[in-house]
C-alpha cells in the first residue's frame, strides 16, 4: 500500500480548508486530483486516504472515482493521448487518426506503451467541433490534425520532447496536470506565457468588445460563508427588512359620519371619502407574502394540490383550485383517494413480489380440487382450471 508524502497530506489540509467546515465533503474531487498526482492514477490507497481525511467511506469515495473519466482506475502514462471519434470529427477524420495511432504505438482503448510514456484513448467529445478532427494531450488541444501529424506528436513525445499544442499553454505530464486540477499553480516558469488562443476564441472576443459585453464585476478573494454565518445574515436581513415596513393604520373604534350622516369609511382614506377598490390580482383568496421558510418548489405543490383546507396561498396571483363551479373541493379528497390506493395495494414482503399471496394460491388450489370432484377430472385437467381460475 503506498504512504502518501508529507506534502502531499499537507496539500490535502490545504485543500479541505478551502471549504466550510460543514461541507468538507465538498474537496473530495480535488483530493482525487492530488492523490493522482502522486502514485499516476487513483489506486485503492487514494480512495482509503480521501476517505479519512474527509471522514466518508471507502464505497462513497470510489462512487465518485469511478464516475469521472478523467479519474484513472489503473497505472496510467505520462501523458494521455486523447482522440475524438464522435460523429463529427469522426466524419473528418477522426477514426482514421484514432486507428494510426493504436497501429503505431502497439496499443488499443486505455492500454499504456511498455515504456510507459504514452497512454491511447479514444473520447466520444472534445468539445471543440469546429476545430476537428482534434485530439487532446493531457487534455491541452490539438487541433485539425490527420494521422501524419497525430503521429508526428506521440514520437516527439515519446523523445522527451514537449510539441506546443494548438492552443493552451506549454504541456506537461499527466502528474503535472492533476497538481493543477488539484487547484495548485503550475510552478513551471513561463508555463502559462505560452501557446495562444484559437480563432473562434478570438473572434468571440472581438465580437464583446465591438458590443460593449463585459463580465460584472467581482471579488475573486471573497471568502466563503459557513452555514452559521449565512444564516445569521439572511435573519439580519429579514429583521431589517421588518423593520423597514410601515406601520399598519389601525381602523378608529367608533365610525365616522359623514355629510349625510351615514357611515363614512375609514383607515387610509380621508373623513368623506370614498374608499379605493382593491385592485385586482386575479387570485380567489387573499394576496399574501409567501412564507420565507418554504422552498419554491414545496410553495409550488401546496398551492396546486386539490385540498382547499391544506392549500396554502402562495405569492400575489396564485389561485386555489376549484371544482369550476368557484367552489373549493372538499378538503381531504386527495388524502383519502391516495389512502385507499395504499390499502388496496399491500407492500411486496421480503420473499416474493408484490401481489403474490399466499390467499390467492391457497384459494385456486381448492377451486381447482372441487373442480375435480364434481366432474372426476384429472390431476392434469385440475392444475389447468386453477391455473385459469
């Protein structure tokens, strides 16, 4: 089993203090980065090591490593040669550049050189169709290549060179690249100075600038909240927001009269005059403010469920179902349907599937036995009646 290496524990402290301590589990992708960084691939040790820091089982761990593809099972080489064969640069050329280099190298799909250097995939997608057919090297592009020049790249490679890609900066091994993904900075110098971006890149940058579009400002260093934290300033925010609302106007005890001796109404309007009609939100019950405490989608199901004694108005405009008539069912219907449903359809116990009882095989044997003493059937003829039955 390998033995981690002290930077590489002190990374993983490092890493899991990004996130608040409530939601630690969070680093775990980071963390398979790192430990892949150190041993080539995420082996069995990785996934016990992730585990411990982060206080999870080993099951939970390999769940995710074994979900993402950028996450290896086994030894890989250093450098990973990735060739799109999805439909469209496989119409441009793609299995043929795919194919050359399995000839080539004397390998197939996630096999490794003997000398370790170079391991040959093919990916579905690469996500840069317009530069295809494309292939990836530690997942840094090149682009429009064919099979002389696929070539041309894995010997260089496999010479100690270092060809630029297409676009992106300077490569570097796998192990490299998962420091990186670790969320660690390429310590190599100048390595982010070189390569240059693609066409359509550029072209999309020049259409934002011709257009005025530009990124809202923001604060890359803004700490994280923990929960605490963000739950007292959202009570902070609501008791402010209280604070801000105007007073209700309490109607007067005794009515006003007005002009004509009659009853004038009172509250916001003036002595006299008259009062100003509701407007109008097209809701059957009263508008009120939706509680705080309830998620969109729980708001969502009460207001639209056929119950009107659990229906709960939700924000201004929302309507309580009614029966067409503009009367509200009655309440119950829905939770009463939906027990009977439950009582006509038992559970399946632990040793057989849902309606299979034992009543029913007990109640067609003995029909199928009557059956045979009235008209002297056979065991045959029987066990074809209760099967019928």
């Amino acid at each position: 089993m390998s033995v981690f290496t002290d930077e590489t524990r002190e990374r993983a402290r490092e890493i899991i203090a990004r996130y608040p301590a409530d939601r630690s589990r969070s680093a775990l992708l980071p963390l398979l980065h790192l430990v892949q960084a150190e041993e080539g691939y995420v082996s069995p040790a990785g996934v016990t090591f992730c585990a411990e820091v982060l206080g999870l089982n080993k099951a939970q761990v390999g769940a995710v490593a074994t979900f993402y593809t950028m996450y290896k099972r086994k030894p890989t080489g250093d450098f990973l040669v990735s060739v799109c064969t999805n439909t469209m640069c496989n119409v441009l050329g793609g299995q043929e550049v795919y194919d050359t280099l399995s000839e080539h190298l004397g390998v197939g799909h996630d096999e490794t050189t003997a000398d370790g250097t170079i391991t040959l995939e093919h990916a579905e997608c690469l996500a840069a169709c317009d530069y295809g057919p494309v292939m990836t090297v530690n997942y840094d592009f090149f682009d429009g290549v064919d099979a002389s020049t696929a070539v041309g790249v894995v010997d260089e490679l496999r010479a100690g060179g270092r060809p630029m890609p297409t676009r992106g900066a300077r490569l570097c091994t796998l192990k490299e690249m998962a420091v990186q993904l670790a969320g660690f900075a390429d310590e190599r110098e100048g390595a982010v100075a070189d390569g240059g971006p693609g066409e359509p890149t550029l072209r999309g940058l020049r259409l934002a600038q011709e257009h005025g579009v530009s990124v809202p400002g923001f604060d890359p260093n803004t700490p994280i909240r923990s929960k605490a934290e963000a739950d007292k300033a959202a009570a902070e925010a609501k008791a402010k927001a209280e604070a801000a609302k105007p007073a209700p106007v309490e109607a007067s005890a005794a009515p006003v009269k007005g002009g004509d001796g009659a009853s004038a109404p009172t509250g916001a309007a003036g002595v006299g005059e008259p009062a100003k009609p509701a407007e109008a939100s097209g809701s059957t019950t009263r508008d009120v403010k939706a509680p705080d405490d309830k998620s969109p989608q729980v708001r969502t199901a009460e207001t639209r469920q056929p119950d009107a004694g659990t229906a709960v108005p939700d924000a201004p405009g929302t309507k309580v179902p009614t029966d067409g008539t503009g009367t509200a069912p009655e309440a119950g219907d829905a939770r009463s349907a939906e027990a009977a449903g439950v009582a006509a359809n038992a559970p399946a116990g632990d040793g057989k599937p849902a309606g299979d009882e034992a009543g029913a095989q007990e109640r067609n044997l003995t029909e199928a036995k009557a059956g045979t003493d009235a008209d002297g059937a056979g065991p045959a003829d029987a066990n074809e009646t209760g099967a019928q039955k």
